[in-house]
C-alpha cells in the first residue's frame, strides 16, 4: 500500500514539470513554424541564411519597446564584398532593402573575425539593437542605435556607433581594392540608400547584428 502511495505521489509531482516541457517544446515548434513561414513569404532563400534569420527572429520577438515591425539583419559572417544588410517588414514579410555594410577597421579587411564592446577599440559589435533618433553630425544623416545585449553592445550609445551613409561602401571602391572600406565600428550603408533605410528604421525597430 506505502509502495502504491508513493507512485502515486511520485506521479503528481512529475506531472507539472512534464506539462511545462510539452509547453516549452509546444511554444519552440511555434515559432519554428512562424519563423519558416516568414522566411518562405519573404522569399528570403538564397539571400539569407535560414539559421541566421531564425536567431534574428528569436531576438525580435524577445525584444522590449520596439514600436515597428521591422527586422534588420546584419550578417557579418559573410565578406564585405556581399550585400549582408537586410530590412525585412514582418508585418507585410517583405524584404525592403539588401546592401552592403561596413564593419570596424580592427574588425578585420575583408571578413570581420574580431569584435569589441570596448569604446575607442574601433571594432564592430554583435547582438540586438533598437533604433533611436537621427541627427546630422560628421557622418550626414545618421541613426543613434541602442545597444541590448549585455556586455556585447550596450556601450553603443557610448561609442557613438551609428548608421550613416559612407562613399567607402560601395561596388566602385570594391572593385577597386577588393574588399569594402571601413568604419570607427558603425554599421555604414551607401550613401545613395542611407536617408531611405534610416528613415523606414528610426524609431524603434530591432537591428541582429550576427557572425560565427
């Protein structure tokens, strides 16, 4: 009788934590699905990579006072000779713009293996962003960024790391050198897209800033 008791109240205590992992894989395979789907829709296949995206995804949905449905990609595990720049509408799951960027001048030449937090270290930073305000300094037009993740990119605000547009990105300078020019750690775009993107992103939008 002790034995069957003991079952029984071995039984009840495991049920709680079997129905919060079926929650938790219920909720994973969600947003799996949403996240394929908005992949599919967007027709974001041969541009971007899918794994990439999904980790995009995660961090916009996981993120606290954006105000726009918007998703910028940056992936800097590709060259910077490849448009890696992506604003993806996820309300209408669109693609809107496919760029080229820069990265940080101690980041490396043509792909970027290193990257600071540190002020000053003229390196690019990984990790979610949201966008802030715009304001014309030595760069032009150019969007305050906040950095979120902790010890990765929150001294953004700090380093004035900002997107701007630069005549160094662009397919006549690679052409030329055979790799794009370099930042201070700013996100640079075309200058001839620069106003454009900014706008459609100032304002609260989440930028996933990613590498291997």
């Amino acid at each position: 009788m002790k034995k069957v008791i003991y079952l029984f109240l071995l039984m009840v205590c495991l049920l709680p934590l079997s129905a919060s992992a079926h929650v938790v894989n219920t909720e994973r395979k969600n947003a799996d699905i949403v996240a394929d789907y908005v992949y599919q829709k967007a027709d974001l296949k041969g541009k971007i990579d899918y794994n990439v995206f999904k980790q995009a995804f995660i961090a916009y949905n996981k993120t606290r006072g954006k105000k726009k449905s918007l998703l910028t990609i940056i992936d800097y595990s590709m060259p910077s000779t490849e448009k890696r720049f992506y604003v993806i509408d996820l309300k209408s799951n669109k693609l809107l713009y496919r760029t080229y960027v820069s990265h940080g001048e101690n980041s490396g030449r043509l792909i970027a293996d290193a990257f600071s937090n540190r002020v000053n270290s003229h390196k690019t930073s990984l990790g979610t962003f949201l966008t802030e305000g715009t304001y014309n300094g030595g760069n032009g037009y150019s969007l305050k960024l906040n950095g979120l993740t902790r010890g990765e990119n929150d001294n953004a605000l700090k380093r004035f790391i900002v997107i701007h547009g630069a005549k160094y990105v662009s397919e006549s300078f690679i052409k030329h050198y055979g790799y794009l020019g370099r930042s201070w750690g700013c996100p640079a775009i075309p200058t001839n897209l620069a106003k454009s993107i900014i706008d459609t992103i100032k304002g609260g939008s989440v930028i996933f800033a990613y590498a291997k």
